[in-house]
C-alpha cells in the first residue's frame, strides 16, 4: 500500500473540523457533557426499541 502524501482539500477541511469539535466538547462544562450524553440517549433510544431492546435513557433535569 502507498502512503498517502497529499489529502484532498476537502478532506483536510473535515479534519480540521473534527478536531475544533472535540476541542469545544472538551472544553464544556461536566454539566453541559452531562446533557449532550442524555440527548444522544434519546436520539438513540427509539432506534433500540425498534430492534426490541429494552431502553432507559437517563433523565435529568433542565437547571
């Protein structure tokens, strides 16, 4: 396999993004991190029921 010397602009882009995401979630607050899980729970939750699996996302209060 040939290493890959050159990327493609495009893609270059959509690293730099990647890594700008995961430097602002990691600068947010346990709180904040707290509620973006719960979301992801709910996102996911209704995806799990349709496959029959038993679901339970955390609930947690809005402050």
């Amino acid at each position: 396999m040939e290493a890959v010397d050159k990327v493609n602009p495009e893609v270059a882009h959509l690293f730099v993004a990647k890594q700008a995401r995961r430097r602002a979630l990691a600068a947010l607050s346990f709180p904040e991190k707290v509620k973006a899980v719960v979301k992801l729970q709910q996102m996911a939750a209704p995806l799990l029921r349709a496959r029959e699996r038993i679901v339970r996302p955390w609930s947690c209060s809005p402050t």
